[in-house]
C-alpha cells in the first residue's frame, strides 16, 4: 500500500488555500491498483455539468486530483477523479503522447461526498492497461487556479506531464 499527500504546490511552494490539498491510498489488489482519492470540499468549486459517475474528458479543466504511474519504457497511465464524481483514465506512450483514452473500458468506480462535503472517489485499474513495471508516480491536485503536487516539478509554469521528474517509486 502507498499514500500519497498532496498539499503543495508543483514547485514545492506552500499553497495559500487549506482547504486545496488530496490524499491518494494505492492498493495491491489481484486484478489491479485500487485507488481511492480523497479531497475536502474546496472553498470555490469548479465542476463538469455531466453526470455523477461518468467518464469525462477534459477533466484536468475542473476540480481533479491526479496520479500518474511511469513504466520503466517511459510509457505512463493518467487516472483523474474529479471532486463531483467524474473520471478519466489515459494513456500515453510518451510526453504527452496520447496513445489511449480508454473510451470504451468500463472502470469499477465509485464516488461518495460526506456530510462536511469532503469527497472520496475511488477506481480500480486493471493490470492489463498499467504499466508491467511502475517505476516512478507522482499525484497532483487542481482547483481554485492553484496546481499542487505529492513531489516537486521544475520549470516556470505547472506541467504534470514530466514523468522522468516523478520520484522512484514502485507499486
């Protein structure tokens, strides 16, 4: 089992805005990774108008938190889960290179909003679509224009897609 907290920034700075972070729980499971994903209610929400439960692509333009998981190929899987119950899983053959949007897999998901409206939205990934080797992972957040990350990313602007830049990690 892995936990990951987000609750900085993705330079590593604090973030101003408390009630912005997430919390990510990696589970082992025989057919796949099990991943709930935690956030409190956000002081400004931003969500899809689609229905609860359903995929959404796009997602990143909302309240979403994030994880990514990097093969030792460089090839990576993208799982969001959005803080009104939507989802996307995507997969990528390199920077940015969408290789699948997996439109049409059916993912076991879940959501439930609490009575403080804290969210957990939790999905299970198939090992067929992981990568065979997770070397590296990394978390992210995004709501109220702030971009936070579980490890630190270089650059000048927030860019969630630097899969070498993630910490070692396997799963």
């Amino acid at each position: 089992m892995m936990n990951l907290e987000v609750e900085s920034r993705w330079d590593g700075s604090p973030c101003p805005d408390k009630t912005i972070r997430g919390e990510f729980t990696v589970e082992r499971e025989e057919s796949g990774l099990r991943i709930p994903a935690k956030a409190p209610k956000f002081s400004v929400e931003h969500q899809p108008n689609a229905p609860t439960g359903t995929r959404f692509d796009g997602l990143w333009e909302f309240d979403v938190l994030e994880i990514f998981f990097v093969g030792e190929n460089g090839k990576y899987i993208e799982i969001e889960l959005g803080t009104a119950g939507h989802y996307l899983v995507l997969g990528f053959d390199g920077v940015r290179r969408r290789s699948n949007d997996f439109h049409d897999m059916s993912f076991d998901h879940s959501f439930k909003r609490e009575d403080d409206g804290s969210t957990i939205s939790t999905i299970l990934i198939p090992n067929e679509i992981l990568p065979t080797v997770i070397t590296r992972a990394n978390a992210f957040v995004i709501a109220n224009q702030e971009f936070l990350s579980h490890a630190p990313l270089p650059g000048a602007k927030p860019d969630f897609h630097q899969p070498s830049e993630y910490p070692i990690m396997s799963v």
